[in-house]
C-alpha cells in the first residue's frame, strides 16, 4: 500500500523515528538476552533432585564436647526417629542432597587411573533408598551384611558394594546398557578401593548442585561413618504431616542426651530455596528489567506517536478534507510505526547477537538460540503496534475542519 | 545567568505534568537499576584494606602431581607442614596461618545453652597485619603462639553475650568444647567486605568470625577444619589428626605482609627456595610454577568472589538506562519542541544561540536532578528488596556517601547527555520562522 | 539609522529558487516613522525579518545605525539585536508561561544589567503602557489589547534605538488598534525611530513616510508631510 509516501515522510523528519528505532534495537538486544538467562536460572532451580522434596527433611545436630560412643548414638538417634509418629524411614547421612557441602570422591575404571569420574560419595548405614525414596531402575539396596563402620581417626574407609545414579553410571560406562555387576575403583585418600555396583538410582542430586548435569553425579557407599556432626534424613507419611514431625523430632532427639545443640531442622524445598536464592534473584531482577524496558519503550512510542499527531494534525485534517478515510488514516500511523519498529527490530537482532557475545566474554553464559531473538522481537512489534494504537486513533479522529481553520 | 536558567528549568517542570512524571520516571527507574546494581558491584569488588593490600600476599604452593593444569586443579590452600615451616622461615614483616574452626561455645550459664561460634585458628601475627580494631586487649603473646596457650581474642558481640560486655570480658576464661580459653583481647567489630582473609568454604560477604584462638592450640586440640580440605594432590593419607597434619591435603590459608609492595620478588624467590629444599625430600613433583604469592585484590580476583551473574545485572542494568535514556531524549525533543515560539521570542529580543542552548541544558540538569532525586529513593528501595531477596545480599546491599553522590551525578550527567541534542535542536530553531505563526 | 543598499535575498531549497527581494535601497533617518507596506507575498516580512537580524540577506549591504552588520557571528548580531532593536509582533508574542514582570524582563537578562536597574526599567515600561498594576498577572488573563501594550512595554524596557513593528494592530480590533497606534506614535514623538510593517492603508498613512515593496522591490516612496517635524529628507 502506500508505503512509499510514508517513507519520504519519515526519512524527511528522521530524528524522532531514529529514536524510537534505536530504543526499540536496544530493547530488544537486552530483552532477548535478559530472558534467555531468566529461563536459563529457572530451569536451573527447577532442575529435579530425585527426592521426594514434599515429605524429606533433614535435622542437623553438633556436640559441645567430643562424643565418644558414635555409633550407639547413631543408632538410638534413627529408631527414636523412626519411632516419631508419622516417620516413615530416617537414615543417618554424611550430606544432603543440595545442602552446598558434601563429600566428593573420584571413580575409575582401573587402580592407580588418575582419570577420575567426580561424584557426590553418599555414606549411610542406613537405607537412602528407602528414606530418600530413590527410584531403584536397576539392581537392588544394600544387604544388611554389606555394611561397614569408618573412624577417619583410627583407619581407613573400607565397602565391597556401592549403589551408583544413573549419570555416574552412564559416565563410568557410556556404552552400556546394564552395570550392575561391573567393578570400579574408588580413589580414598588412602589409596584406590575396587567396589562393585549393586544397584543404580534412578536421579541423586548432589550436595553441590552444579549447574551441569554433574549435579546428578555420585553414588552411595554402605558406611557408617563415626564423625562428630550428625545429619539425620527423614521422610514424612504425608506433606502436612511435616511441621509437627519436625517438632516432635526434634525434640525426641534433644532429649536423648544434652551434650548437643541443634544445628538445622528444615525440609528439602527450605534447602532447595536457600540453594538457588542467588539464581533466582537474578532471574527476578531480569525480568522487573524486561517489564521496565517494554513499559518505556511502549511510552516512548506512544509519546513519539503522540507528538506527531499533535504536528501533523493540520496535514490530516486536510487528507481529510481531500476524501481520506478515517481508517486510512489509522493504517498510515500504524504503517508508519510498523517500518520504523521493523528498522528496530533489524538491528536490535544485530545489537542482540553482538551483546551476547560480550556476555559470553565477560562471563560464562551460552549462546544466544535464535528462538529467543525470534520471540522477543514479535513481542516488541506487537508492543509497538497496541502502543501507537491510542495515538492512531486520535489522529483518525481529527475532524476535517481543521484543514480549513486558521493556522 | 545562571540562576535565572535555573528558576525558569524549575518552573517549567510543572509545565507539562504528564510530560514531566513520564521522564522523571524513566530517568529515576534507569538510574534507579543501574544504581542498585553498582553499588553490590562496588562493595563486592572493593578492596577491603586498601592501605595496605598491595602489601598483603595470601601463598600458595602447588604440590600436586606433575602433568597438565587444568583450572578445576588450581588449588587455592596450603598444607599444614609447608605453614609451619613457612612460619619458622619468617620472611617478611608478619606472617600468619589459618583456618576455619566451629567450636561450641559453653558459657556455664544455665540461662544461654552451648551455642556455636564461627572462628579462625591463627598466629597472633594476624591481628597486626590485618589490623583488627581492639574493644579491650590485645593480642596473645609470642610465647602463647608459640606453646600452643589456651587463649581467645573474641567479638564484641559475643564478649557482650557471655559477660555482658566487652571490659569484663578480658581475663575471663570461656570454654570452647570443654577447655577453657583465657580471652585476651575483644575485637570492636571487626567485619571486612568480603571476608578477604579466609574465603574456603564461606560466604565472602556473610557474617564475620567470633573467635580466634592460636593455631597451636586448635593443632593440639585436633580441631577439624570447618572449611574444605583438598587432598588431590596424591600422597598417602593416615587415620587420624596427626595423618592430616603430615599430609599432602591443603586446608589452610597462608598470608604474608611485605615492608614494601617491591618485596614480592623477593618473597616468590623466598618461597622457591623453600620449594627446593623440600624436593630434596620428594615433595613438589610438578616442573611447571609451584610458587604463586597474590596480594589482596589479586587473590578476590583468582577465587572469583565477584560472581559472574553480580555483573551480568550490571551489564543489563546499563543497558536498560541506556534506553531510558533514548527515551528521554525523545521526551526532552518534544518538550522542547512545543516551545519554538518562545525561542523565537528571546532570539529576537536578542538571546544568542549559546545563551538557548546554556537555558535548555541547564533545564535538562534540572530534569536531571528531579529524577535524581526519584532514582536515590528508588535505589534504595531497590537495595532494600534485594537484601531481602537473597540473604547473602544483606551486607552488600548498602548504600555509602559516595554512591550517593554518584547517584546523583549519574541522573544529572545523564539528563545532560540526553539533552545534548534537543538542546542543540532547539538552539538552532529559526527565530524568523516562529515569530509570524500563532 | 537604517540604511539597505541594492540588498537581495534568496530562498533556496534543493530545487526551487525563490527570490524575495530583488535589491532594495531603504534608507531610515534618526527619528523616522517610517511604514513599510505591500501585499501579501510582496517581500515586506523578509525585509523586516533582516532589518530585525533575524535572517540573513544574500548579496547587497545593510548598515544599522551605522554599523555594517555584514560577517557578523551570531553573538555579535544578538547583542546588537538586544541593544539597539525592539521588536512588535502582529500576534504580540509574549511568553505565556511567564507573567507580564519576566516578560518584560527577558530582553534585560540578555544584557545582564543588575537586578535593581531591571526592576527600575520594568516598572517604568510597565507604567508607561498603563500596565503596572497588572505585573503578576500572565499573558492569558489580558485582553488582546493589553498584551499588545506588553509587548510594546518590552520592547522599550530594552531603550531600542530602532523599534521593528510587524502589523502590530492586526489581531486587534479597531478601538484597540486606535489606542495601540497612538502609543506607537508617542513613542517616536520621544525620538525613538520606528519601522512598522503592515498591509492597512489607513494605518500606513499615519506614519511619515512610506515604503511600498512589490515583488521584492520598491516601487515608489511615498512623501508625507509631517506636522510634528521638518521635512524629513528622501534618502
């Protein structure tokens, strides 16, 4: 349609339309790169743990003196537990699945093999299958004969048998369908262990949480392991049930014995929340960023739109006067606006590429998918469209008198 | 002229009201973003004892296989043989190990349970160099260090918690475990952002330590190390404390204060040499640099304590204001532009273009300032609901006098910037054009 | 006081050629009022818009009040503007955002006198048109009139050696037109020189002389005699 004209028009009066296609280039480079991160962090917060997160929560517990009867202690603390009304499982445990601290320890396939697959080791003497409810997706749990105590004080970690998650299992043995059965070493600062693996998991996520699949690395070991801290995991019947198990267990273990102090008592989504509370500020900040950027790009449309109007009211009073339709009126400001978001749109995808790659250099984050260019620039086309909408119709509602009255 | 451009840019912000809110808004919410985000910047990435951190240098010696160095591999502590014989050597001014310990504090008080503290093991080197502001006391003696002494130098708040103030605390013994320490000085606060001195297995910006006891004393007490202990660099690992101690497995920071910033050769050369004598014995297997000694701001640097995604907001946060600032410029074109008539006017009555051109920048100054004014509030709310957010934000999330003035002088400088070319547009606008029209 | 010789003046855009005035010789004697007259498209604003150094000429030469303001930069003939000429407009032209005290103060700032002389000269200008009562108050609450008045009153705050008036009575209707002129003619009586533009017969007669400009020419100049003065001679 008339394109043309409207283009002779624009490129006479430019700076305004300079300004609105810059704002809306700038806009869209950063809005496309700030929501590829927001996804990026959500996703990354909402990666799942393989836990039951709803009915798992776990009770931290430090000696104020050395305690000397670990094992005992151990013991007594999981049946009180498990004699908690609504426990249905507790296990002592060596870290928790995204508590930011944990225990990591190399896997091989030969002795004295420095190419080492890293994993999250698990160490319990009781069943984090059952406790965790892990899925088992080959394989079995632990056999009560396959346990073993560990003093880091008095010797060195010993087990025949380890239950590995399926990424570690897949990273051990990336050809292989089954691996129950297969030996690994196990390389303990006392030297390299040969274990064999019973069982696989379905999904762990480890202590640390990377942000790479790593997250899912690691593996279980069948020890008891006589330290000082003591972590207890508990699962729940049910979600509601949680608060008052927690208190009641709590205080069932505070009361076995008063050379302690309770250190944490909180459920795994209170941990997932602590865990990606920096991931997720950042996703929130991104995204008041993009709801600013959109709300003053779509106002300076609407004024830019608007002040035109207001200029050329006397030109469309006139087009009116000469036989101009009111809707031909609105497809000329809606045209005019449409070329110059495209010309904005054309370079922000530039301006978006190039910004990515500064990010890449400057920090760690990956490549921009086109996908997200694709989208954020039809959101800001549609945002230019309903913002000069308003401006539009006022101008289609210019009467035609105008022409004829005095400048 | 001055004043008069002055009184006439604050009159006609009320002009258009709409107008006005629109890039007063615009201008506060950029300035706003970007401030927000700057001032995490600016307190995570400053130097926390800027007089002296050129001379401070945290050592670390790479004792693991020969081979490839990957970054995964860069270890950032040292083994407790090389503290001890480092500390025999005593090059430089003061040097000190340390590590994190997380003794159970047992006050005696039937009304204050045992409770948990947070501290350090260290020489009393360690006072001196980092120059920890004393409430009451001061630091152990050499001989203390050097006998393992049971004696603490705690926080104020805990002095207040347990013995009800800081005076009264000094002399009295306080029982970590169950061996009583004497405390022999009480620290005012002492709470450096980031926590430069230990950074293993912490927030850097997260609460400061409660005590510090000698390293000899937590060695003979077998106190486990509450940050990480890494032991990839190979070598047998016995059972106990004492394996620990003789190992291979790096679990303790190691800093040394310089006379001056030129000693640093000299100190890397110090501890070649160190590295040498120990080959003798086996150790240092790796051919590549062993030696790594970085001072203050190079050490915040190596551990990234800056994350990644702290200047990605900053980034995205400039570039928001950016197109705030487009948009004012947009805004300030049109305010200027409804105005021609009154250019024309005082080009007539004889305002050369500079005097438009000062009238119309001193009016986007105003602007300026105004929206300043919104963006300082808007900051700081802003700060407010990141503390909030994410915890580990609290301490860094503050404003200071200087950021403040930036502030400011951001929203002003970037109005003017804005207004450069309206400005420049309206200081060119033709008076003849506008005087006959209505 | 105000002397064009063979002064020309040509508009262009890319590709039309317009000439406004085609050499002109105009010559204003100290004292003069002088009415410069033609129709519409004539050339007659383009002359007052130059006189008024508010436009450029092309070829030609144009002394005021004896200064070749040829070469000049812009701050140059804004100072010369600001202290030998006052300005009428035909749509008075006051700023309506401020009240009739900073109007009258604009022209004064520019020539950064102290405040206290400033407020001596507005009051006596202000006065003068009968207006001084009416300082706070702003352009919009006056009658057509009464801004007009304004505007004189600005004008002559400045002390104008030369007062550049453009159909000065064309927005009034006659009764305030009547008043306007009489002003107008006061004024030169107290030996301020005047060039007024306009397209009204009735209005042009009343000056001592006029101009006629047709198509960016003089055409004839027009002696009248004047009751108040000697002859004034024909440049």
């Amino acid at each position: 349609m008339e394109i043309r004209p409207i283009l002779s028009a624009l490129l006479r009066s430019r700076t305004g339309a300079i300004l609105i296609a810059a704002q809306v280039a700038l806009t869209l480079a950063i809005v496309s790169n700030a929501l590829f991160v927001v996804n990026d962090r959500l996703a990354l917060s909402a990666r799942p743990s393989g836990v039951d997160e709803s009915v798992v929560f776990h009770i931290d517990l430090s000696p104020t003196r050395d305690i000397d009867d670990v094992a005992a202690m151990q013991r007594l603390d999981v049946d009180t537990l498990r004699a908690v009304p609504g426990v249905v499982d507790a296990a002592w445990s060596n870290q928790v699945p995204m508590g930011m601290s944990g225990w990591g320890l190399g896997l091989s396939h030969k002795e004295e093999d420095e190419s080492l697959v890293l994993a999250a080791a698990w160490a319990s003497p009781d069943s984090l299958v059952n406790t965790l409810g892990l899925t088992l997706v080959e394989g079995r749990d632990f056999l009560p004969s396959e346990y073993h105590e560990f003093d880091m004080r008095r010797g060195a970690m010993h087990a025949e048998s380890i239950i590995v998650t399926r990424r570690t299992a897949t990273q051990l043995f990336p050809d292989e369908t089954s691996v129950v059965g297969r030996s690994v070493f196990m390389r303990t600062p006392a030297g390299f262990l040969p274990v064999s693996i019973v069982g696989v998991v379905e999904r762990l996520k480890s202590p640390f949480a990377q942000a790479s699949d790593n997250a899912w690395s690691g593996y279980i070991l069948p020890i008891r392991f006589l330290g000082q801290g003591t972590t207890y995991l508990v699962r729940v019947d049910r979600p509601d049930a949680m608060p008052a198990v927690q208190r009641d267990a709590e205080a069932a273990l505070l009361g076995l014995r008063r050379d302690r102090v309770l250190a944490n008592n909180r459920t795994l989504s209170q941990v997932r929340d602590v865990r990606y509370a920096p991931q997720r500020s950042v996703a929130g900040m991104l995204i008041a960023v993009t709801i600013g950027l959109l709300l003053i790009t779509g106002s300076g449309v609407v004024g830019m739109a608007s002040l035109w109007v207001a200029q050329r009211r006397k030109q469309i009073g006139t087009r009116r006067a000469l036989g101009a339709t009111r809707a031909a009126i609105l497809r000329y400001f809606l045209t005019e606006n449409a070329l110059i978001t495209s010309a904005g749109i054309v370079l922000g995808l530039i301006l978006g590429i190039v910004l990515n790659n500064v990010l890449v250099g400057q920090i760690e984050m990956p490549r921009l998918p086109l996908t997200y260019l694709a989208g954020s620039a039809a959101v800001l086309w549609l945002l230019g469209l309903v913002a000069v909408l308003g401006p539009a119709w006022r101008a289609a509602a210019v009467p035609p008198a105008v022409a004829t009255r005095a400048a | 002229m001055f004043a008069y451009y002055l009184r006439l840019g604050v009159s006609n912000l009320r002009r258009n009201p709409a107008l006005t809110a629109l890039m007063l808004l615009t201008l506060g919410v950029g300035v706003a973003a970007s401030m927000a985000t700057l001032t995490v910047l600016h307190v995570m990435s400053g130097d926390p004892i800027p007089h002296k951190s050129e001379r401070l240098f945290s050592v670390v010696l790479d004792n693991g296989p020969d081979g490839e160095r990957g970054p995964s591999q860069q270890q950032n502590l040292v083994p407790y043989r090389d503290v001890r014989e480092l500390k025999d050597g005593a090059f430089g001014l003061r040097q000190t190990g340390l590590y994190g310990i997380a003794p159970a504090i047992d006050s005696g008080r039937d009304d204050l349970p045992p409770f948990f503290a947070a501290g350090s093991a260290v020489h009393r080197d360690f006072f001196a160099m980092f120059e920890t502001p004393f409430a009451a006391g001061g630091a152990w003696t050499d001989e203390a260090d050097r006998d393992g002494a049971r004696v603490v130098v705690i926080e104020r708040r805990v002095a207040e918690r347990v013995f009800g103030s800081a005076a009264a605390a000094v002399g009295e013994d306080l029982v970590l475990g169950e061996t009583p320490f004497q405390v022999t000085g009480v620290l005012d606060g002492w709470s450096p952002l980031p926590r430069f001195y230990r950074l293993s297995g912490q927030d850097p910006f997260g609460d400061s330590d409660d005590v510090f006891i000698p390293i000899a004393a937590a060695v003979d007490m077998q106190m486990d190390p509450s940050g990480s202990i890494n032991c990839s660099a190979g070598g047998a690992l016995e059972p106990g404390f004492d394996g620990l101690l003789r190992s291979e497995c790096s679990w303790l920071n190691y800093w040394i204060e310089t006379a001056t910033v030129a000693e640093a050769d000299a100190l890397r050369d110090h501890l070649r040499a160190h590295v040498e004598e120990q080959r003798r014995s086996g150790r240092f297997p790796y051919q590549g640099e062993v030696v790594s000694a970085r001072n203050v701001m190079q050490w915040l640097d190596f551990l990234q304590v800056v994350g990644s995604d702290v200047r990605l907001q900053t980034w995205l946060a400039f570039g928001f204001l950016l197109v705030c600032l487009v948009n004012i410029i947009g805004l300030l074109l049109a305010k200027f532009t409804a105005r021609s008539s009154e250019i024309g006017v005082r080009r007539a009555l004889g305002a050369p273009r500079i005097e438009l051109f000062k009238q119309y920048l001193i009016e986007a100054g105003v602007v300026g300032f105004a929206g300043g004014a919104l963006g300082l509030l808007l900051t700081v709310s802003a700060l407010w609901l990141m503390a909030s957010q994410s915890p580990n934000l609290e301490k860094v999330a503050r404003m200071d006098g200087t950021m403040l003035g930036a502030t400011l002088a951001l929203s002003i400088g970037a109005a003017l910037l804005a207004g450069l070319l309206p400005t420049w547009r309206a200081s060119q606008v033709r008076p003849a054009a506008q005087l006959k029209s209505q | 006081m105000l002397r064009m010789n063979q002064l020309s003046k040509v508009y262009r855009t890319h590709m039309i050629e317009t000439h406004a005035l085609r050499g002109i010789d105009i010559h204003v004697r100290e004292g003069e009022f002088v009415a410069v007259t033609g129709p519409s498209g004539s050339g007659k604003t383009t002359f007052l818009n130059i006189a008024g150094l508010l436009e450029d000429f092309s070829a030609g030469e144009y002394l005021l009040d004896g200064v070749d303001v040829r070469g000049m930069n812009d701050r140059q003939r804004s100072q010369l503007r600001n202290q030998k000429l006052g300005f009428i407009f035909q749509s008075f032209n006051l700023i309506p955002d401020l009240n009739l005290f900073d109007n009258v103060d604009v022209p004064l700032r520019y020539r950064g006198l102290p405040a206290a002389e400033r407020r001596r000269r507005i009051e006596a200008a202000l006065t003068r048109v009968g207006l001084a009562s009416r300082m706070k108050h702003f352009p919009a609450e006056l009658s057509g009139g009464q801004q007009q008045r304004v505007a004189i009153a600005r004008a002559l705050a400045g002390e104008p050696r030369l007062l550049l008036a453009d159909e000065p009575t064309g927005n009034l209707d006659s009764q305030m037109a009547r008043g306007v002129m009489e002003l107008l003619e006061e004024i030169n009586e107290q030996g301020t020189t005047i060039v007024m533009v306009t397209h009204d017969p009735e209005l042009a007669v009343r000056a001592q002389r006029n101009v006629h400009i047709v198509d960016g020419r003089v055409t004839d100049v027009v002696q009248e005699v004047s009751l108040r003065q000697p002859l004034a001679a024909i440049a």
